[in-house]
C-alpha cells in the first residue's frame, strides 16, 4: 500500500541539502545548488515565472531517495546507492534505442527478450499516440511529473511536461521515437531542448559555492505560493 507523505516543499527541499547526483559526472554540490543555478539562469533569460519554477524544482523527484531501503539497492540516506534515481530514461514498451546511454547493456534488459515489445519499431503503441499516452521507465522524473499532476498544481502543461521528459535524451537529443509523437509534440521538445540549455549548462561549482540560498528563497517562495501552495502529497 502507497503511503503519502505531506510536506511543505521548503522542507523537501531541506532533505535535499546534502544529496548529491552520483549519476552527474558535472556537479559535485547538493543537487540544491543545481536546481537554484537552474532556476537562476532561466530567471536571468527573462522566461516566464512558471519556467523559473520549473528550474528550481526539476530533480525533486530524487527526494525518492528516503524512502529506500537496502532490498531495493538503496538505503534511504543521501549519500548511499541510488539506483534508478538519476540518470538519463526512455519509454518502456518498445525496443531500447541505440542512443541510449551505454547502449552496449540494452541485451542485459528483459524488455529486449519479449516480441511483445519487439515485434516493430512501434512496439506496444501505434503511430501518432504521443508522448503524453506512453509509459516511461520510472526515476525522479516519472515520479515528480505523477506527483506533481496528483497534487493539481497550477504550473501550465508545457512546464510539467519539461519535468517528465527533460532526461529523456533519446528522445529530445537522440532523435529515437518520432513515429509515437503526435503533432503537439513537435512544440514540447521545443521546449524541453530550450529548458535543457539551462539544465546543462549552468553547472558551475565555483558560482555554486557563492550562491545565497536564504537571500533567494523569498523570491522563489512568492513563486511556490503562486503555483504550488500549502502542503503536497509525496
């Protein structure tokens, strides 16, 4: 049986003070150091506040992390094991793409055995099904999208959809998955690439260390407020 959890997303975000991505080979601080950088960087391009937001709370989803246990190849402390947390991820129910990360171990994964899956490029689902009616293989991303979607916020669809596909690298970089992708689509990874850019490339340690969480918070607490207020279901 699901057990939720209500917190204050400040207080979530206090748990991930000191988690660190053991699956980022750029960032070496507390993944809240990543999300504020992320959220600075799209706040100094002058997108819109919900994209801000969306920035500052991307890898919250790796909160899954106090809920495990060493059966389940974690420990529920930050700094242990952190299976399927992090990572790049990719939809079950067709054949893996060869753009996945380290394709070389795609044998390894049952899916790869089983013609349900295998029998076309298409796998399980038809042509034009778009993404939003696929499964994808679930980590941090999966995860906050489906809370996020359970808990009503008001962050608008092209905002949650940056949560849900953003690792998504075969898809969005790799070119994998044209055929499930509805016309709609073509504008969410348009998207995506766009919240990427600042994902990737505002990993800095050394402007990581300088950043002031408390004079920042403020700011985006009015933005919590405004999208996400009171308590959420974990």
């Amino acid at each position: 049986m699901l057990s939720w959890v209500a917190l204050h997303l400040a207080v979530a975000f206090s748990a991930l003070d000191g988690y660190v991505d053991s699956s980022d080979p750029d960032m070496a601080l507390p993944n809240i150091i990543h999300n504020f950088q992320t959220a600075e960087g799209i706040r100094a391009a002058g997108h819109a506040d919900w994209m801000q937001l969306v920035g500052l709370i991307h890898d919250m989803g790796k909160l899954m992390f106090l809920w495990g246990d060493a059966a389940d190849g974690q420990r529920g402390t930050a700094d242990g094991p952190q299976w399927a947390l992090g990572g790049d991820t990719w939809i079950a129910g067709v054949p893996l793409p060869a753009s996945a990360v380290f394709p070389e171990f795609n044998p390894l994964n049952a899916d790869e055995r089983d013609p349900r899956y295998n029998a076309s490029a298409l796998g399980v689902y038809y042509a034009g099904i778009g993404l939003d009616n696929v499964l994808f293989a679930y980590g941090h991303d999966e995860y906050l999208y489906r809370m996020l979607v359970g808990n009503a916020v008001a962050i608008p669809p092209a905002g949650l959809r940056m949560f849900r596909y953003h690792s998504c690298y075969p898809w969005h970089s790799g070119g994998a998955y044209r055929e499930l992708m509805a016309p709609e689509d073509h504008a969410t990874l348009a998207h995506v690439l766009e919240f990427n850019r600042f994902d990737l490339y505002t990993k800095d340690e050394n402007s990581g260390r300088a950043i002031d969480l408390d004079a920042l918070w403020p700011y985006y607490q009015a933005l919590i407020d405004k999208y996400m207020p009171g308590e959420l279901r974990w």
